[in-house]
C-alpha cells in the first residue's frame, strides 16, 4: 500500500463549486504540505502543516483553504473554484526528527471548466 | 524570483552513456539539496540529497555533485537507462524559518534513448 494516498485522482468541476482534495499517510510523519503544479513550471507550495495544530501559508495561499483533522489527514480545499486553478496537486510528507527530504503523493489532476 | 534554476528543460542521452542535469541556486542560505524524479501521472519520487557540508554524494547509478562558491549542483546518471527517461526536479531547502520548505526547479526531462 502507498505511504501516501490522495483521493480523487481526477476531478472535473465548474467554476464557483467548492473541492475538496484529501491526503492520508501512513508514515507517521508529522509535516504535511500541498503543492500545484502547473505545465512547465516547478512545484508551488499552497499551505503547510508542522503539527495538527499548526497550519501556515506558502508561496500561493489565496483561493485555498486547508484543514489538518489529524497528524495523517490534510485536506486541501478551493472555496470557489475558477479555471486558473486548473494543475496538478500534489501532497508531501516529512519527518521533522529526520532531514527536509519530503514524500509525495501520487497527485490530483484538477480540470475548473 | 526564481531561486532554484533549471535552465534546460529537456536532456536526450543514449543509454548506456552519462546523463548530466544541472541546477543553479540564488540563495546563499540554502544548505540542503535535493533530486526528485517524476514519472507522468505519479507524484515526485525522492532520489538523492547532498548536504552543504559535502560537496559529493553517491548512490549506486546516481551522484550529486554540490559546487558552493559557484551556487551549482549537478546530478550524473552512469550508466543511464531508458527507465531513467523521467522529469527530474532540483529542490533546495535551508534558512531562517524555512525549516522543511522545499523551494523547487522547474524541472529537466530526461530522454534515454535505446
């Protein structure tokens, strides 16, 4: 089984409608980030989470909200979609007792029509 | 501002002989290095790291080389393999209240050829 899973791989929605990713680990690390990844472009960090009760903004926070229900769940969620929100998502992991080294998820292809 | 630079998108090799992939960084306070490969439909896989206190790192196939006066690291694939054909991600962490923050290049595919 994956370490860390992301559901749904694939989503089409229309612009305004509310999404919500979701990320699970089974690696009992406790740092959880979401990055997008647009065509050409390098991974941008969205939010992320150093502890259950520790969220922070990164690079790209504005339109996206996230919640951290418990060290193995992050979800990510786009309050109201609109088409330039339209990338690969991806989930990461680290341990904050080991090196900065992160695990990714398999990713979720988001389509805003 | 693009702090982790990877200037060549693409990279064809034959296989059997050495693949090279750059990187350049801005920011003197990054002090950890990663490499990422990234098959379509997957998520990023982690590859290999080098600390600021090396300037080598090996393992097996794969060894990052980590230049800091000139801000450059390279990652050699010998001999490469057409399972190497992937996209490979430079990431770079470090500095004051970045602790885990990876800040990513925007990537090289890598073509093996038969």
């Amino acid at each position: 089984d994956a370490d860390v899973t992301q559901t749904p791989r694939n989503r089409i929605t229309k612009t305004g409608k509310r999404i919500m990713l979701e990320c699970s680990q089974t690696k009992g690390h406790d740092r959880m980030y979401w990055y997008r990844q647009d065509p050409g472009l390098g991974l941008q960090l969205i939010y992320y989470s150093f502890d259950v009760k520790d969220i922070n903004k990164g690079e790209i926070s504005d339109g996206y909200s996230v919640s951290r229900q418990a060290q193995a769940k992050f979800s990510l969620s786009l309050e109201s979609a609109i088409p330039n929100q339209t990338a690969l998502y991806f989930c990461a992991t680290s341990d904050r007792r080991s090196t900065d080294t992160q695990y990714f998820g398999p990713g979720t292809r988001l389509t805003v029509l | 501002d693009q702090q982790v630079k990877q200037n060549s998108p693409s990279l064809s090799v034959q296989e059997g002989r050495i693949s090279i992939l750059n990187c350049d960084y801005t920011n003197s306070m990054f002090d950890y290095f990663l490499w990422y490969k990234k098959y379509p439909a997957e998520g990023p896989t982690f590859l290999i790291s080098i600390s600021s206190i090396k300037d080598k790192n090996e393992d097996g196939r794969f060894t990052v080389f980590l230049n800091k006066s000139a801000k450059h690291l390279s990652l050699h694939i010998v001999p490469s393999q057409p399972g190497d054909s992937a996209v490979y991600f430079c990431a770079a962490s470090g500095g004051t209240g970045t602790a885990s923050k990876l800040t990513f290049g925007t990537g090289t595919r890598l073509q093996v050829m038969l």
